[in-house]
C-alpha cells in the first residue's frame, strides 16, 4: 500500500497545532480555522542593497534617494496575489467593501483595492484560518521582488534645484519611456510568470500595497546622515514595476493619490505569513527540510 508520507506528517502536525492554533495570538481565542491556508514561498534571510523609499531632501532641495545595505531576516510570503475569488469570499462575509474590478470568471489578481481593503483581507484571513497575515514590509517586497525590483527607476537629481517639477515630469518621461505598452486589464495567475524566486507575476500589472509609511527626510551633506525625518502613515509604500506612493483610500492609482510619474495601472496585494506558534513552525520548516521543498501549501 503506498503511504504519502508528506501528509500523514501533516495530519500529525495539524492534530498538534488545533490547540495552539484555538489560542490564537497571545492566547485570544480564535474562530476555528475555515479557510485553506494560501501556498507560500520562503524567503532566505539575506542582505540586499536597498534605496529607501520616501522623499528625500538636501539643502531643502530633493535630493538622490538614500540606499543602504539591509540585512532581512528569512519569512514566508503569498507565491500568488490574493485572488479577486478570495477576496469576494471576505466581501460576502462581511468584512471586506467590493473591490472595484469588473466581475472576471477567470482566477485573477484582485484588484481595485486600496490599503484599508487590504488590511481589512489580512485581518479577516488571520481569524479564519488561524494564523497571522499581514502586508508586507516595503522592504520585504524588494527582496522578494528579486531580480524584479523596480525602486525608483529614475535618475534622482534635480535637472533645476530650484523647480522640482523638472524632476518630476522627468522622472514620468523615463517610466514612460521603460513601460510596457498600456494593458489594464488584470490577467490569469501565472501570466507574467515566477520570478527566480519561485513568486509569482511580480512586476506585471498590478502594483502591491506595502506596510511602509511615506517619509519625508532631510540629509545631511554626506547624503547618509539623517538630520530628520517625517511619516506620513495616510500614505503607503507600493512596489512593482516601479515603486509608487499613494493614499490610503485610494483604489485606483491612474487618478492620482500622491503617485509621481506614470501610475500604477492596478492596485492589489499579496500577504506575508507570520509563524505565531513554535510547535507549527518547527514542524514546519524540520518536514520542508526533509522533503526539499521550497514553496508549501501551508
């Protein structure tokens, strides 16, 4: 008799982890999981470097994007973004608004949805499945992104010091100049294919909310040294093909919200998974390493 050895291990864990998992975070008692948990990718700890997102100003002028070498500790995040079919689930559910996308009969990204709507999804899909959700960090998505992180994909300095406008309709003329030609329309998962990675459609046509606030900051003449530093936590973070930044309501990103240069065509989201229990995480990463994989349904 064959015996899959994956899911009898499996079995073990899930009959271990029901009484962890019923506690919920900090031992709050938790609807008992209902929905499948989304297939993810791990991300090994590693070092990258990265240009920090935010406006960034010297001498009072804007001033060249500020990049550090980041060391990220190893997560788990979403291969694919949350499906307009799971979304509509937390709509019909009552805890998440409609998104603004056409009804679509094939398994897209959803889209139409701004930052409250993807943090409202990652609440409602940490109670019913029992373990936390969450946005990813702006930085998180950048590692994640791989050879597909976009950043600021623009030339930072001021053409005029003294007129930032130059700067950016310079800086929309380049993303237009490197933009695939217009194509809204969200397409089926695995459209735009893995990165190298293993996560899926990264830097197609919709753009993912992050967790990171907008910052403005001024430097120092070493262009390294803070001097200060502001956040503006009604703004958040996107990453795609580029990086943008938009305000919190905003579910469309070609009407504006505080993007510069040429606008996200579809806003959505993927979720990173937080390990909440140390049995589960254990016997998660132990039965990963003895069977080689790389991305888990679990």
């Amino acid at each position: 008799m064959h015996v899959n050895l994956f899911e009898v291990a499996m079995g073990a864990v899930a009959s271990l982890a029901v009484p962890f998992a019923a506690m919920g975070v900090a031992g709050k008692p938790v609807d008992t999981p209902r929905l499948p948990l989304a297939e993810t990718v791990e991300i090994a700890a590693t070092a990258i470097d990265y240009p920090l997102p935010g406006e960034f100003l010297l001498d009072a002028r804007p001033a060249t994007a500020a990049s550090m070498k980041i060391e990220t500790p190893a997560f788990r995040i979403m291969k694919r973004q949350v499906s307009l079919a799971d979304y509509e689930l937390c709509v019909a559910d009552g805890a998440c608004r409609p998104a603004d996308a056409r009804p679509n009969p094939l398994d897209v990204p959803v889209t139409g949805v701004n930052w409250l709507d993807a943090e409202a999804y990652a609440s409602w899909y940490s109670r019913g499945t029992g373990v936390t959700w969450r946005l990813p960090t702006a930085l998180e998505a950048a590692v994640a992104a791989g050879e597909r992180f976009g950043g600021e994909s623009f030339t930072a300095q001021a053409d005029d010091p003294a007129n930032p406008a130059v700067r950016w309709l310079r800086r929309y003329r380049e993303e237009a100049a490197a933009k695939r030609p217009p194509d809204p329309e969200p397409k089926p998962f695995g459209h735009y294919g893995p990165n190298s990675m293993g996560i899926e459609d990264f830097g197609g046509n919709v753009w993912e909310w992050t967790s990171t606030c907008y910052e403005r900051v001024t430097l120092a003449s070493d262009r390294k040294t803070v001097l200060s530093k502001t956040e503006n936590c009604g703004v958040h973070v996107l990453e795609g093909r580029h990086r943008a930044y938009m305000s919190n309501f905003v579910r469309d990103g070609r009407s504006g919200g505080c993007a510069v240069g040429t606008p996200p065509e579809n806003l959505g989201f993927r979720l990173v998974r937080d390990n909440d229990f140390p049995l589960i995480a254990w016997a998660d990463a132990r039965l990963r390493g003895l069977l080689g994989q790389h991305s888990t349904p679990f």
